[in-house]
C-alpha cells in the first residue's frame, strides 16, 4: 500500500471542452464532426499521467481498485484530486495501459474507521462503531456475572424492539474514559474485531518508574516486568548490575490494562457462625485433663454482599444484610482441677477387667517364668494398679507392646503382649486408668496380660500385691 496522504477529498469531476473554430477542407462525402475523435486526459493532483478512450474505462478502473483495496469490508474514498478532460482531435492518440498503470501507481485510497480508546491510549480503528463495541463487548463478558450479562442482553433487546439504537456494550462501566470517533485511516490500519479483542486482552506496556528495594537484583526486576536485563541497563544509562543501589529510581515498562469494566452486584452467600467455646472448673477431673460434656457445633447464616469487581476481581465488599439461619451450639469443656499423685499407695488394684490367672509366676517350660498370665476377658482393657509415671511404653523383644510404670514408692510394674497402648513416656496415671488394650504381640500363645512387678529392682510375686 502507498504512502498514507493526508489532504482534502475531492469528488471525481469532467470537464469538456470542444473545439470552437477549426480550419479544415471537408473531404468529399464527409463531414468535420464525423472525422472528430475524443481523447480523455486524465490529471492526478495536477499532473496528466496520460490519455484513455473513454471515460468509463477509467471509472471501471478506480472501482476495481477500490475493490480490491476493500477486504476488510470498510468505506472506502479517493484521496487525491482527479480531474478528467476531454477533447476531441483529427487523430485520436491515447494509451489505456500506461494511463492505468499511472493511475495505479499514483491513487490512493482513505478508510473511514472508527477509533476506540480509553483515556487516550488507542486501541485501534475498526470498520465501523458497531465493531469496535462488538469487540468490546466480547472482552468484557467474561469478567461479568451470568446474571449481568443476561440482564444487559434482555435490555439491549428491549430498546431495540422500541426503535432505539442500543448495543450491549453501551451498558457498561469503565473507570477509565471510552472514547468511539470517527477518523479518516490507510486501509491497512483498520483492524478486525478478533484483533481488537485480543489487543484488549493483551494490554500495553508503559513506562513507569520503580524503587529498588533492599536486596532487590537486576534479575529480580527484570522477572518482576517481563524485561531483559539488558534492556533494564539500556533503559537506565546503566553498565552493569553494580551500578543498582537501593532507593534508586528505574524506568521499567510495566503491562496495563487498556479499560477496567467495573460491575456491582448482590451476591447471596450461606456462611457458618463459629461457636463459643465455655470452660468450667471441675475437682472430679484431674489437673490438666479436660473433658466437653456439650459438643459444639456451628450455626449457618445467609448474607447479602454488595460486591465491586474490577475485570472479575473483587475489589470491595460490603454487607447489606444478614439473616441467621441456624444459632451455633456452645462448646462446654470441664477442666480438671483435682492435684494428681505420681505415687502409689501400695495397695494394688486388678490390672484386667475381670479374667484368671492362667499362669503363675516360677518354672514353666524349662524357664523361670517372671510374671503372672491373665487371660478370659470379654473387655480387654488393662488398668493400672496403683498411681505413677510410665518410664516406658514401646515394643520389647518377646514382650512385644510392654507399658512399664514406676510407682515412685519402690514398686514397679510392667504390662506386656499389648495389643495397643493409650498412654506416653512422661505421662502421670491414677490407679484404674486405662492405659492400653489386652493383646497377643512378641511371644504369645494367645490374647492375654503378662503381668510384673518389682520393689526396688528386684522381681516379685505378683500375687503378694494383688
């Protein structure tokens, strides 16, 4: 395409002229007006680029290349002054193809388009008003609320129904300044809606200054801005990375946003109420035990937002109103207060619930056997004798899960073949606390307690104690 000519637009126009006096012997059998033959000349801005043999030669031309100009489907106008003149002569001289080619070569054409912008950042010329909204309207849909968009399509298709011209995205909000204007452009400059959208999606890039912050490098700026650390020294008058100091002022190129569609919307949203959670002091509960005898439980409320949003982001957001659905149930929690004893009376309680020895302490099997066995239970769990404080509770080989208590008095016991333990080394227990569950683990013939006890390192006969 040629050079883009910025001028005044003028209609094509004829001008004829005839010969008025013409010294001529008329052959016989002729007449003058009939050996007269016509020649157009055809002037662009002034200057004669050649001769046709007829008008409509040169007007079927101009169309054709208003044709072809014409892809994108925009009105299209003659730029230059072109003047036709006819005359007629004895020996018509003209050349159509040079004259054309001239033409060619030498016109050119004005697209009248319809600039969009916001705040004077221009975003592009379209073919018309109703594609530069087109294209608007399909950028912004996406960042509205289904319910938007349908109230927007509904009316749009209400006024139009009356006669009134109305596009969808006449409803919008900006916060920037939206600007539709006519303008006169080079075809090549008038884009499709697709390219617009995709203009709007992608944004501009603007010169913007930022503080270097303690630590911050070149690399993590030019990651920050989608830059080249090269061009973040060349933009600065900058040699090298050394050169970046905090507190400086760096011009970067930072991604903005061509128009920021804003949208208000009610926004209904079902929300828990958390619970209260009450403590009270209990002297029937251990020191540093708790135990809720009121679980709580959440109640459920229905909200109504005043959202802002900002390209689909929430920006702000206000309660209009609140209606509780469900009242929350509060947590009360007893917390122990009874002062615990670590040690014992000396006076041991049965370590199982129910059950029989099934085997005693002395010489079974060719070994000393340590303990006693208790075995036929229905509740498996095992309870420690007297007050203390477990030194150990893990896996032993042959005893397999082995719970060992001190009853800081001299005594103590040891619980084995658990099938599971429920409490810790460090842990202070009271006589009858459940400490772990009957089991068969290390080596056992079936489920069962091995029971021990010793008084100051020494073993003894369980059966003393109990």
């Amino acid at each position: 395409m040629r050079r883009f000519k910025v001028r005044r637009l003028f209609q094509l126009s004829i001008i004829l002229t005839s010969v008025s006096t013409l010294l001529w012997i008329e052959p016989a059998g002729a007449s003058v007006h009939n050996l007269m033959k016509p020649v157009y000349h055809v002037y662009i801005d002034g200057e004669d680029i050649g001769t046709v043999d007829q008008e409509e030669t040169l007007n079927e031309n101009i169309d054709k290349l208003k044709k072809d100009q014409n892809v994108k489907g925009i009105a299209l106008t003659v730029e230059n002054d072109v003047e036709v003149v006819a005359t007629t002569q004895f020996q018509s001289s003209y050349d159509n193809e040079e004259a054309l080619d001239r033409l060619d070569e030498e016109l050119t054409f004005v697209a009248e388009g319809y600039e969009l912008s916001f705040d004077d950042k221009k975003v592009g010329i379209f073919a018309s008003e109703k594609q530069a909204k087109d294209a608007l309207w399909s950028y912004a849909k996406p960042f509205l609320s289904e319910k938007t968009v349908q109230e927007i399509e509904r009316t749009t298709k209400n006024l139009l129904a009356t006669g009134e011209e109305r596009h969808p995205a006449d409803s919008l909000e900006y916060e920037e300044n939206l600007k539709i204007e006519k303008v006169d452009s080079s075809p090549e400059d008038v884009i499709t809606e697709d390219n617009g959208v995709s203009r709007l999606v992608n944004g501009f890039e603007e010169e913007v200054e930022h503080e270097v912050e303690e630590d911050e490098s070149l690399k993590d700026l030019a990651h920050k801005y989608d830059m080249e650390e090269e061009d973040l020294l060349k933009r600065n008058d900058l040699s090298k990375e050394e050169d970046i100091t905090q507190g400086d002022q760096l011009q970067v190129l930072k991604e903005q946003d061509f128009v920021t569609v804003t949208e208000i919307i009610e926004l209904d949203e079902d929300e828990e109420i958390d619970y209260e959670t009450k403590t009270k002091k209990s002297d029937s509960l251990e020191k540093g035990k708790k135990k809720v005898t009121q679980q709580g439980e959440v109640g459920t409320k229905s909200v109504t937002y005043e959202v802002k949003r900002e390209n689909g982001k929430v920006v702000d957001k206000d309660v209009i109103e609140e209606e509780v659905m469900n009242e929350p149930i509060t947590e009360v929690v007893l917390v122990g207060t009874k002062e615990v004893t670590s040690k014992g009376s000396g006076f041991f309680g049965w370590p199982a619930v129910g059950g029989t020895i099934t085997s005693k302490q002395g010489e079974r099997w060719g070994s000393f056997h340590k303990g006693i066995d208790i075995a036929g239970v229905s509740n498996k769990t095992i309870r420690t004798v007297d007050n203390g404080t477990v030194t150990a509770a893990g896996t032993r080989s042959g005893y397999g899960n082995q719970i060992t208590i001190s009853h800081n008095n001299g005594l103590k016991t040891t619980y084995s073949h658990l099938s599971s333990m429920s409490v810790s080394v460090g842990d202070t227990v009271q006589k009858g606390d459940k400490i772990g569950v009957m089991g068969t683990t290390g080596n056992s013939t079936g489920i069962h307690l091995h029971f021990e006890v010793y008084k100051n390192g020494k073993l003894q006969n369980p059966m003393k104690y109990l």
